[in-house]
C-alpha cells in the first residue's frame, strides 16, 4: 500500500455501495513491467494531490493498478447502452474506477483506470488498452479543458510492458481518467430493464444526491433532472460545434449525466467546413456526423426521458406526455443557444433580423470554398496565418462587407466585438494531423512531440509565436483520414 498522507489521497466510495447488480467487484489485472509515460502536473496540483517524492518506478505501480492506494475500492460498472441506433447490455470492459477523491474544496472526482484489464463485462475484449488511443484521450480531453469545454480528464498514462493484440502486436497501456462521475444515459438503461425494480430509484436518488442535491426536494425531481441533463448537453453540443468538435460515438452509454464530455475514441477535429463530416471507421452511414451531433443529442435525451418516465408519473401515459413534450422543447432551445454561440464567434451583439442568412451565408461559403473552419474564424479577428489567399474571395468579401455593416449596428466598439470574438474562437485546435505526429513519434519512443502539443493546447486562445506550426490544416493528402476505437 502507498503513503496515502504524502500524496493526499482523500477517498470516501458511494457509488460501490449501489445493488451488487449494478456493478462488479474486482482488482485491476497486474502487469508485467509498468512504466510511467506522461504525468498531468496541473491536474494533481487541481486534485490536491502531490506526486513530487515518488519515483517514476512508483509512479508507474500506482497507475498501472500493480500498487492500489490505501482506501481505494475497485469496481467495474454496469451500464447499457444503444449503440449505433441498437440496444444493448454494456458495461465496464476494460475499465475498473478505483475509488472517489474527494478534492480539498470538496469536489468528488472518480478516478478509473482504462486498459486494467477483463471484468464481467468484457464480452470477448482482452480488457487492456494501446498506447496510441490512450495518448489521444490524454490530448484531446486536455485539449478539450483549455478550449473551456466540460470534459473529463487525464491524470497520467503508464506502458504496461506488455502487448496487446489488434491488427498488429502493439504497446499496451493504461490510462488514467477522471471524471465528475462515469453515471451515464445507459446506466439508467441499464436499470430500469434490471430485474430489481427498485434499481431505477437508487440509482435516481444516488444521481441526484452527487450532482444536484439542490432538486432533492423538490415536489418534480424527475422532471427537474431530466431539464437539467437537456439543459447541459445542448450546452455542451454546442460547444463542440462551436470548435468543430465531432465526437464520433455518441452512443447512449457515451452521454454523461453530469454533461461531461465522455469517452475520446474516434473523434476528431474539423479541419475544412463540411458539416458531412465524418472521421470514425465504424460510423459507415454518418449517423454521428458533425451535423448530426444536435438531433442524436435529442434522440439519446429522448432515451433518458423514457427511463424517467415511471419517477415523473404514477401513471404512465401522463409520464410519458409530459417526458415528451420536455423532450420537444430541445430543438428551439438549441437553436437559441447555437445562434447566440455563432453570435459570439462573429462578434455580434444584440440581435438583428437579418443574423440568421449572415450566419448561414457564411458556412455555405466556408462549405463551397472548403474553407477551414476554425482559421476562417481567426481570419476575421486579423489572425497572422498562412494560407490567406482564400478570403480573396468575391463571394467572401461582399459577405464581410455586410458583416461590416452589422458589427456598427450596435454602437459597440470593435474592440468590444473583437473581444467577444477572442473569447469563443481559439487560434489552435487539436489538428488531427498534429494528433497524428504526436502519437506516431511517441510509438517510436519519442514524447516530445506530444508534450509540446499539450503544451500549446493549454492555451488555445492566446496568441504565441510559437502557434504557427499547430495552425495550419492538414497538408493535402488522398488519403482520407480515419479514426479508429482503439478497442
């Protein structure tokens, strides 16, 4: 056992005291030669926790699940889960949560290892994990906190010493997430088919006691919930849109109730505007497509609300009206969110009759032009970028006079809407080309490239020399780029 005082570990586990049926008991599956690959210095420091004194050696053991912290309680959760549009019984399949930290100012976290090995759940999986996919989450889900977006994050990974088998033999590795909470739309799923009828409600209570203990007591919880879980994933899909985000496996077991992003697989950042856009190998017909993101959000949320819909109302047909008729209300909120979202990236203030055309008119061109998304943005806030002569454009600059003209409607300075400009458009995303390199020179041993890449997407909105290289699209390439689960 490791010095739980020196490091800070504070745990105090609830959800492993839920019914036994909801998840497993188990120990991650030691590994042979654990070694430690990147440490998040920031988050520790954040989580209050101090891993200055270790070794990288026990660094390794920690993280790898070969040395379990004192108070540590080791479960795999079971959850379910529509994906691809059919249903499913899911689980933890190569992830074990060792326990709940409880962070000085007394925000709970869980922290879950990915890659520990099988559990009850694994189906016909190994349970582990490559170096590659966990090194994408690490940067994309770090990338993803510094562009401001809720997201769950990652703590270290650590090589494993041995291989795991996919197309070919590769690195195995272990991650180390954390999270709110793993308490998902499929997890509700997964109740209420439970044989145990009273499952549904623990798990409600439970839900509502972690994250939003200010509904306790109201006289309509369930309808409350399921307002607030709208509430913050139209939020949250927004936000993605806003940076060109596509998630890639929006399955039900793949949406958080805590309105986190969840599970960093085969997604990917847009590069040129095409809201057509797909980059995951399993997503064949473009279900989870970058324009799709909005209505699968709704769908998945209609998914919840069926599973509330005995809490909202003794009688059925009365849970199901009213479930329905919240559900209903996403697109308009959506919409309203998503315009003042594109508002912002424009620099508008107020509102005008004439936004909505500016805005469309403008991803029409971007779409026409193959245009990149996010320099077209950084373009319009005089951003030094190459690959300028694009917005030469006649179309593009008869499109800019009348944004122009509309940004004097106001009377706001354009400093003010520069200002507003600033704070929604980054200069740097993840480049999935950059991704790539990272990932490829850090198969072959070499993390430097991926240190300076989170290193940049620390701060994607402030402008340095040194953004120049992480700013440009990816070279041309016949090759379509691809992104894989990395199970």
């Amino acid at each position: 056992m490791s010095n739980n005082n020196k490091i800070g570990w504070r745990f105090d586990n609830t959800y492993s005291k839920l019914p036994s049926s909801m998840l497993a008991k188990l120990p991650p599956t030691p590994v042979k030669d654990p070694e430690l690959v990147i440490l998040n210095h920031s988050l520790s420091k954040m989580l209050g926790l101090d891993f200055t004194n270790l070794t990288n050696k026990n660094l390794a053991s920690i993280f790898s699940g070969n040395l379990l912290p004192e108070g540590s309680d080791t479960i795999a959760q079971a959850y379910a889960g529509h994906q691809f549009g059919h249903f499913t019984l899911l689980g933890d399949g190569r992830a074990i949560v060792i326990g709940e930290h409880v962070s000085k100012n007394n925000k709970r976290f869980d922290i879950q290892f990915k890659g520990s090995g099988k559990t009850p759940y694994s189906r016909d999986g190994d349970g582990r994990a490559a170096l590659g996919p966990m090194l994408r989450e690490y940067i994309i889900s770090e990338g993803m906190f510094g562009l401001g977006i809720p997201t769950t994050r990652s703590l270290a990974v650590v090589k494993t010493g041995e291989k795991v088998i996919r197309e070919t033999p590769l690195d195995g590795a272990i991650l180390t997430r954390i999270a709110e909470s793993h308490i998902r739309v499929g997890t509700f799923q997964y109740a209420v088919v439970a044989e145990n009828k009273k499952n549904l409600k623990i798990l409600f209570d439970y839900t509502i006691d972690r994250h939003y203990p200010h509904i306790k007591n109201s006289k309509t919880p369930a309808i409350d919930l399921l307002k607030i879980v709208i509430n913050k994933q139209i939020k949250l899909v927004v936000d993605w849109m806003r940076v060109g985000f596509i998630h890639g496996v929006m399955n039900t077991d793949n949406m958080a109730i805590s309105g986190e992003t969840i599970d960093y697989g085969p997604c990917a950042f847009m590069d040129t505007y095409d809201p057509e856009t797909v980059f995951s190998s399993i997503d064949q017909y473009g279900r989870y497509a970058f324009f799709n993101q909005p209505g699968i959000a709704k769908w998945n949320l209609a998914r919840f609300a069926e599973c509330l819909v005995p809490l909202i109302s003794e009688d059925k047909n009365t849970g199901v009206q009213i479930a329905t008729e919240i559900v209903n209300g996403f697109s308009k909120i959506y919409q309203k969110n998503w315009f003042e979202m594109m508002r912002k990236k424009l620099g508008l203030f107020g509102e005008d009759a004439n936004d909505e055309k500016l805005i469309v008119d403008l991803l029409n061109w971007m779409h026409k032009k193959k245009a990149d998304y996010t320099n077209t943005f950084c373009f319009l806030m005089n951003q030094n970028f190459k690959g300028k002569k694009i917005y030469n454009d006649e179309s593009f600059l008869y499109w800019k006079k009348e944004w122009q003209e509309r940004l004097k409607i106001n009377g706001n300075s354009s400093e003010e809407s520069l200002k507003l400009m600033r704070s929604s458009n980054p200069l740097v995303i993840p480049r999935n080309h950059k991704v790539e390199e990272a990932l490829d020179s850090a198969n072959n041993g070499n993390l430097n490239p991926t240190k300076n890449l989170l290193k940049i997407l620390e701060k994607p909105y402030e402008d340095r020399k040194e953004i120049n290289e992480y700013q440009l699209s990816a070279p041309p390439s016949n090759k379509i780029y691809k992104t894989f689960c990395g199970t």
